[in-house]
C-alpha cells in the first residue's frame, strides 16, 4: 500500500487522468450531442446521471478486465488461409465494431436530417418527447464502448504496480476522469447548443470517431481484406483530422459571411441608384 504514496504513484495517477480526459473526447462530443434528444431542462441532469452511472459500470468492468483480460483478447471464432477475408473476433473486438458501426449511424442519421429542415424540425420535437431513459442508457453504453481503450492503455501504464495499489490508482482516475467529464460535458454541450452552426462540425467529427472504432475493431480482430490489413487510425491522425475540420470551418464560415455582406452592399448600392 505504500506505493500509493510515493511520488512516482502520483505522477503515474497524473498520467492516467490525462489519458482518461485525452482518450475521452470523443466520447465527450457523443455524449452532448446524444444529450441534446431529452428536454432542454433536463439535458444537464442526464448528461450527469448518464456518465455518474457510466464511472461506476467502469470501475466494475476494470475489475472484471483484470481478472478476465484473457476472455476479452482470446479469439472465438476466425477464419484464415483465405485471400478475400480473414479475421480472428474476440469480446473487445466486436463491442468496438458495433460501437464504431453504431455512431456511424447515429451521425448520419442526424446530417441527412439536417439536409432536410422540415425532417430535422420534426425529428428534434420527437426526440423531446423521448424517454430519458433512454438517452442515459445510450450515453452510458457508449461510455463503456469508449471505456476499453483508456483502461487498457491505463492497465499497460500500471503494469509494474502490485494488484491493488494499480487498481485503487486506476478506480481514482477513473472518478476524476468522470467529474471533469460531467464539467466538460456541459460547456461543449452549451457551447453547442449556442453555436449552432458548428453542430454539423460535430456531428462530422463524430463520424470520423465511428471511422476510427471500426479501423480499431478490425486491427483487434486482425482483419484483412484481400491480404490488406486494417491498420487502427491513431489518435494523432484523429486530432490532425479535427483540427483540419475546424480551420476548414472556420474559413468557410468567415468567407460566406463576406459573401453576404458584399451582396448586401451591393444592393444596397443598386437599391440607391433606383432611388436616384
């Protein structure tokens, strides 16, 4: 238990809610956007009860993952010597591919309603009369989805520790991971919800980190399609892809702007002359 106390402990435990906060944006911008099908009134409260309940199903999934790791990456099915496809699927293999597939779907879903206005309207007023219930079970499922990378990256990082002090550092991170996440959860939602021009940018995004789980999905289960294997989209290439997403943006945005504001003067020069 003294290793808990040493100063190498506390750097360590640093680095974990680092990990925690950088392996969880995505998982941050799922979760304001999926927050956003409950009532205004109460989207804060689901956002909260829906990661609060997600860091306590994480720390019990740590415990399972250490005493089980080898159930989740033991392969129960492949399929070899095959020059089309080859594969071999474990546990975590598939929760990522269905999770990766499912917010590909959830993006694409909203940016075809958002092409449709009318649709879009009349899928927001529906959402609203959603269950709640619903929102937070969805919030907390992907949070666990989300969950595999960082605890494992977090287990990689504590693999010198002793038992209990690595899983004490790691239940720890955990919490404070899930605390910063509820603060954060609620600004990027506000930020949103009052800029809503950057909404499709997210949901965008959103749709790369589908892209993302499922290149991860498919290196865990070492896919290869026609002798070419899925290699794991890297966070770097991630947060590259982002900031090229913003800037694009951005520069969109403030050229449109200036097109609006030239046709305006423009108008208002030809509406003068009219008058004169």
């Amino acid at each position: 238990m003294e290793q808990l106390f040493t100063l190498d402990s506390l750097f360590t435990l640093l680095m974990l809610v680092l990990l925690q906060a950088v392996l969880g944006f995505d998982n941050l911008l799922y979760i304001s956007l999926e927050s956003k099908k409950a009532p205004a009134e109460k989207q804060s409260f689901v956002r909260k009860m829906g990661v609060g309940l997600a860091i306590i199903l994480r720390i019990v999934l740590l415990f399972v993952l250490m005493s089980l790791i080898q159930f989740f990456q033991d392969p129960f099915i492949s399929l070899h010597d095959n020059g089309i496809i080859e594969f071999e699927f474990n546990v975590h293999s598939i929760i990522v591919l269905v999770g990766g597939v499912f917010i590909i779907y959830t993006a694409v879903k909203e940016i075809w309603h958002m092409m449709l206005l009318h649709e879009h309207e009349q899928a927001e007023k529906d959402n609203k009369k959603g269950s709640i219930k619903k929102v937070i079970i969805w919030i907390v499922i992907m949070n666990l989805v989300f969950s595999f990378d960082s605890i494992l990256s977090a287990m990689a990082l504590t693999s010198d520790m002793e038992y209990v002090p690595q899983l004490i550092l790691m239940s720890i991170a955990i919490i404070l991971g899930g605390v910063l996440m509820i603060v954060l959860a609620d600004k990027v939602s506000n930020f949103l919800q009052k800029n809503r021009m950057y909404e499709v940018l997210g949901l965008f995004i959103l749709f790369i980190v589908g892209i993302m789980l499922l290149s991860e999905g498919g290196h865990l289960a070492h896919l290869h399609l026609f002798n070419n294997a899925i290699t794991p989209m890297s966070k770097t290439t991630f947060y590259f892809v982002i900031i090229v997403l913003v800037i694009v943006d951005i520069v969109q945005g403030r050229y449109q702007k200036n097109l609006l504001l030239k046709k305006s003067q423009q108008e208002s020069i030809a509406q003068k002359t009219e008058d004169k």
